[in-house]
C-alpha cells in the first residue's frame, strides 16, 4: 500500500474514532512526506519517543511546579496503602516498558502489531496511547505467559 495513502487513511480513522492524537500525528508525518521533508523520519523515529515522554512527564509534574500538591500529599503516598499501590505500579510499570524496549529490540517489526492494536485501543476501547514500550511490555508479559502455559509455542 500507498505509503501516502496509509497516512491518510490513519487521519480518517483517526476523525471516525475521535482520536485527534492519530489523527494529528498521521497529517504531521503526511506534511513532512509532502514537503519532501523525509530526511527528518530518521530524527523523529529515533528521537520522537524521548521528546514525547519528555512532555508527558512535564505534563505530569506540573501540580508539583504549581504547588497544588503539598509536601504533605507526596507523604501520604509513602503511609497509603493508595499511595504505596501507587508507587508499586509505576516501579512494575516502568519494569515492564524496559522489558518492552527489549522486545522491540530483538524484534522490531512487533511495532507494527503494536500500533494497530494501539489504534484499535484508541478508537473501540476509548483508550488513550501513551507509548509504545508499555504495550511492547504488555505484550512481552503475554509472550512470557504463552511460553509458559505452551512451551512448545515458540
């Protein structure tokens, strides 16, 4: 297929579902198609990931740098049983996005997997994409679990 033609069918499924991120990312790349402006695919391929969680994390720290959350607050997570869930979950969260990095890795065309099942997410699911190492992590988990209820699978 067109790789024109696959962009542009991304932003379509990207208005149909009500997911301005595909929707935004897929015209972004299809401009600088367009523009002749592909020697950047290499920058934002290799780059594009680290400068996004940049934001994502910035995004996230804000109520620190704003002072709505309190000293008090960020002590509760340590004396919570929310709070040490909270602190769980992102330490098995960030395992796991190592592990998926390891996979993509070792096989890097599981990124194709990854992204139609994030646009399936995103557009059934109503979910919101965050990156492809926790679904790279989600799906090394399941690759574990297979492997180990099923050695033969693999």
């Amino acid at each position: 297929m067109n790789p024109d033609l696959l962009l542009v069918l991304l932003i379509v499924i990207g208005l149909v579902g009500r997911s301005p991120i595909i929707a935004t990312a897929a015209s972004l790349l299809l401009i600088l198609k367009l523009t002749h402006l592909e020697r950047f695919f290499p920058a934002v391929e290799r780059r594009g990931l680290e400068v996004g969680l940049l934001f994502l994390t910035i995004a996230v720290l804000v109520p620190f740098a704003s002072g709505r959350i309190s000293l008090k607050e960020v002590w509760a997570a340590f004396t919570s049983l929310p709070g040490l869930l909270a602190i769980a979950g992102g330490a098995v969260a960030t395992y796991m996005n190592g592990k998926g990095l390891d996979l993509l890795k070792v096989d890097p065309q599981m990124i194709i997997g990854l992204v139609i099942g994030s646009i399936f997410g995103i557009i059934f699911l109503r979910g919101i994409p965050v990156g492809p190492l926790m679904a790279a992590g989600i799906t090394a988990m399941l690759l574990k679990i297979v492997d180990w209820l099923w050695p033969w699978s693999s």
